[in-house]
C-alpha cells in the first residue's frame, strides 16, 4: 500500500508544479471582488462567462498602478500562479495590469479627470484672479532644462520689471510628483504674485508626474494663482484643468501674465498728449475767462466810468453845438425867406422913392389957403409930440 501524503505536502507539491509552469501567464478578465486593503495590497477576482480565479496584487507592484481598478472592468494581467499552502487556494500574482483595450496611463488619466471633475477641482468660480503687474514670479521647473530659458528671455523684452525667482524641481520620474508638491507648498511660504508650474514637452510617461493626484490636489490647494505650463500646445494635463491658468507652453506662460511693455510706451505717450491737450485747452479757457473778466473790470471801473461820461459830456456838448448851429440855420434861412419874401412883396427903394416925390408934390399942390390952418395943427402936433418924447428920455 502507498504512503499517503500530509495535506501540506500535497499543497507544497501542487505549489511547487504550478509555480514552476506557470511562471509567466497572461489572463484577460472582468474584475470581482474588488478590495484594496490598508497594507496596500489589492484583492479581487478575475471572471469569464464559465469560471473565475483569485488574484492579488501586492504593494511592491500595485504602487506601479497608474490606474485604479473597478468592478466590471475588463483588463488583462501579467502573472505567475501562485498557491497559499495554508488553505490549498491557487491564486494570480500579479506584476503587471493593463486596462484590455485601452493603455493603463489612458485609463488612469479619465478616472483622475472625472473624479476630481465631480470634486469640483475644474470649477471656474474656484479660480483664482492674476495681478494686472506682477511684481515677483515663482519659476517651478527643471533648472537644466529649456523652459527656465524661453521663459527668462521672453520676460526680459516684455516685462523687464519683474523678478523671477526659480525653485528646481524634477519634473520627470517616479519621485517628481513629490518634488513637485514640496515646491508648491514652498512657493506658497514666498511673498509672490503667482506660480508657473511648467516643463517641456516629452512622452505621456515623461509627463505623468503633472498627472498624479497629490499634485492636482497640492495645486487646488495653493493660495497663490499657478499657472500651468506644461510640454506642448497638444498636451493636455490634469494640472491645466485643477490650475488657475492653463499655457500651451512655457513661453506662453509668461505671455499670458505678464504686460507688454511696448504697448504701455505706447500708451503713456498718448495718455502724455492727451493731458498736454487737455492742459492746454484747459489753460486756454482759463485765459479766455481771465481776458473776459480783465474787460468787464475795465469797464465797470471809476477811470472807464469817468472816460465813458467824459465822452458822453462831449457828445452832448457837440450835439448841442450842432443843434445850435442848426437852429441858427435853420432860422438864418427863415429870415433869409422872410426878408426874400418882404422884398418880393413890398415896393423897392426907387419906387418908394417915386411915391415919395409924388407925395410931396401932392403936399406942394395941396398947400392952398384953405390948407394952412391944418398944416399948422399938424406941425404944432409934431414939435408936441417931440418934446414929449424928449421930456421922457430925460426923466
């Protein structure tokens, strides 16, 4: 009769035979039972439509795991079989998982992105505002790499106000997403406007580090604005969507947040003739009133006042003249008329004269004896009347 075995040597064996023919095995599956356990190990089952098998991924190569795994998600894992000898249980070790149909870093991208969507890390309203002129910026970067450079050069010629303060960080490798969060957390102890978060371009993988989750969450975090500039225009990333501010490269980041200087020469010179214009025009209607009021203080003076009656005296005075003058015309021209018309009316001196001589022969052939007595009343009546003329002129 045969030698029956001890369980655990049976287990040893089946161990022993799976582990070495099955040394490395690719299995695709839906994923079940799906635990991630505090020590970091992750526990879950793979299934198909007939049969389902035990598997376990332990911390050293679940850390490696870009993406995270969930129930009903079909992926495709590279393994060993393994046996836990205590129990008789056959399960998967898994070193390595992709997502079937898709690439691991594709996968882990859209779970970060749509979770920290529904956590409100992208919402506009939690983003904060740029200074107009910054004064001092925060570089976080490679100190051998390019963009420190492009970004220099390009805030020279368009801000050269600012100052630029670099913290070297890695920004490639396993150990860049914690470098890059301890720059961030430093940043935020310097008395600066804003951070530029940048790299760049590379491979997905060069570039993963600005897509882990501890540093979306060190940006959403930070109480200085960020922007993020990272590889090329192309390259969209997790930090661009948590970030305040979103670059299509380095040297556009600097673009973006800093003035141009050229523009405010512009400006300045226009501002400057602007305010000469106004200043002159303002200077000019100032003059304008003070030459108004200069002449309306002239005229309402005592000297205006006394030349204003003084000319108005001698207006007066030759309007008399002259109305007297006319008056004296116009009645010289009476009297001439007068005189003209009393000439045409009445006898001329020869006439007079005739009639005269015609009187006194009348007189002559008058002086008859019957005339004397009157002719002698006449004459006493004459030499009466001339003394009494006489007596009165000499009383």
């Amino acid at each position: 009769m045969q030698k029956a075995l001890e369980v655990s040597q049976l287990n040893i064996q089946i161990k022993s035979i799976l582990e070495t023919t099955f040394i490395s095995v690719y299995v695709q599956g839906e994923i079940s039972n799906l635990t991630y356990h505090n020590s970091g190990h992750i526990y879950f089952s793979i299934k198909d439509a007939n049969s389902v098998i035990s598997c376990v991924m332990f911390k050293g190569n679940a850390k490696h795991l870009k993406f995270k795994l969930e129930l009903g998600q079909k992926i495709t894992i590279n393994g060993n079989l393994t046996v836990y000898t205590p129990r008789g249980n056959y399960q998967l070790l898994c070193t390595k998982i992709e997502p079937s149909g898709q690439g691991s870093l594709a996968l882990a991208y859209t779970q970060l992105k749509d979770k920290l969507e529904v956590q409100g890390f992208f919402k506009e309203n939690n983003k904060k505002q740029f200074p107009k002129y910054p004064k001092k910026i925060v570089l976080i970067t490679s100190e051998s790499g390019a963009a420190i450079e492009d970004m220099k050069k390009v805030a020279t010629n368009r801000w050269p106000l600012v100052q630029l303060i670099l913290i070297p960080t890695l920004v490639q490798g396993e150990d860049a997403k914690y470098d890059i969060v301890k720059s961030l957390q430093y940043a935020n102890t310097l008395s600066c406007d804003l951070i530029i978060l940048s790299r760049g371009g590379g491979r997905i993988e060069d570039l993963w580090a600005f897509n882990e989750e501890i540093v979306a969450i060190a940006i959403y975090e930070s109480n200085i604005p960020i922007v993020s500039a990272i590889g090329h225009e192309t390259d969209y990333l997790i930090s661009d969507y948590v970030a305040d501010l979103r670059a299509s490269t380095p040297s556009n980041a600097i673009e973006l947040v800093l003035p141009d200087i050229n523009e405010y020469r512009i400006y300045i010179d226009n501002l400057s003739k602007d305010f000469d214009n106004i200043f002159l025009n303002i200077l000019n209607n100032k003059n304008d009133k003070i030459q108004y009021m200069r002449k309306l203080y002239e005229q309402n003076s005592i000297e205006s006042k006394f030349v204003y009656f003084t000319k108005e005296i001698n207006l007066l005075k030759q309007n008399f003249i002259y109305c007297i003058e006319q008056n004296i015309k116009i009645n010289q021209l009476e009297l001439d008329s007068l005189k003209e018309n009393f000439i045409n009316n009445h006898p001329s001196t020869k006439e007079l004269n005739y009639f005269a001589q015609i009187s006194r022969n009348n007189k002559l052939s008058n002086l008859s004896e019957l005339n004397v007595n009157d002719h002698i009343t006449l004459q006493t009546t004459k030499i009466i009347a001339s003394c009494t003329i006489n007596s009165i002129e000499e009383q």
